[in-house]
C-alpha cells in the first residue's frame, strides 16, 4: 500500500472512533502543498501517530489555557499516540505539556488535511488529521487560581480571552 493508502486508512479509523465518543461535529477536509522537508517530516510522524490534538482548555473562571510555542501563545496541543484512544492520548498530551488534568467535553471540529509535497506533485499525499476539543480543569485549586498569577509549567499560563492565532485555522 502508497503512503496515501495507509494514512487515508488510519485517519479513517481513527475518524470512526471519534464518531463512536461524539456526535455532530464538523469534519473538513483540505490539501496543502509543503516544502520537500516538511513533507518528508509529515510522513515520518505518520509512524508516531497521524492525529494532531488541539486543546481550548478552560477554568471556572473562562480563562483559557494557552502555552507558548516559537514566541506564540496557542492552545496545548499533542499527538495521541497509535496505541491510545484519541481522548485519553490527548489529556495525557496535555497533562504532560501543562501540568494540567482535563476533561475533553466537546469536539469542536476535525480536518482531515493532504499534505503534498510542492516540489514534486507525482508524490502521493500523506494523510494527517486535526482536531480542535474543548475541555474544563479537573483540579478545583487550578481553575480557580487568580490568573494572573496561574502557571502551571513553565510557558504555560491561563488568559482571559482567546487570541485568534491560538488555535489553527485548518
């Protein structure tokens, strides 16, 4: 089977099990085109897993978790791994990047994204899924905390409001 076969198939599967845990979500779907390298990365993590988790993570007080990542703050973000239930592997990815228990309550959207490699278009797309959940802060003492004041780990912090670039558009 193409790279395109096998990556198509597993975000099948692991679409399938989303629809299992939640009901009436969108689902998109897009192709972009990558630098030869970042195609070649995209196809490597396709061995570690093919799903990109996205967290909007929230206290009592509606503030937002947001951790920086390359001099941005965006929601906590992690990859389930193959041999993880996307919800367990996503608030443990989340856990272990902020510090912070969760509870996915919603999904928000999915996007099956085609990542093509802009030098060579023959090659076949590999296959990568997006999703975006809302969650709530499991701690009592966490959610609570003034937020000002409220690390969790370092570059992680909770905010009032949710910036626009903190969450990926596709």
């Amino acid at each position: 089977m193409s790279v395109a076969e096998v990556t198509r198939e597993r975000v099948e599967e692991r679409l399938g099990a989303l629809e299992e845990d939640y009901s009436g979500f969108p689902v998109n779907q897009t192709t972009i085109a990558v630098s030869r390298a970042a195609y070649e990365r995209a196809s490597e993590r396709c061995e570690h897993g093919i799903v990109d988790a996205y967290v909007q993570l929230y206290n009592e007080r509606d503030d937002v978790l947001l951790v920086e990542d390359d001099d941005e703050w965006v929601v906590p973000h992690g990859e389930p791994r193959t041999d993880e239930r996307i919800v367990a592997g996503t608030e443990r990815a989340v856990r272990e990047q902020t510090g912070v228990e969760c509870t996915l309550d919603d999904l928000s959207r999915v996007t099956i994204l085609g990542v093509r490699d802009e030098d060579d278009p023959d090659r076949p797309p590999v296959y990568r899924m997006i999703t975006v959940f809302s969650a709530e802060t499991d701690c009592e003492a966490v959610a609570s905390a003034d937020p000002s004041e409220a690390a969790t780990t370092d570059g992680s912090r909770w905010h009032p409001t949710l910036p626009d670039s903190a969450v990926p558009t596709h």
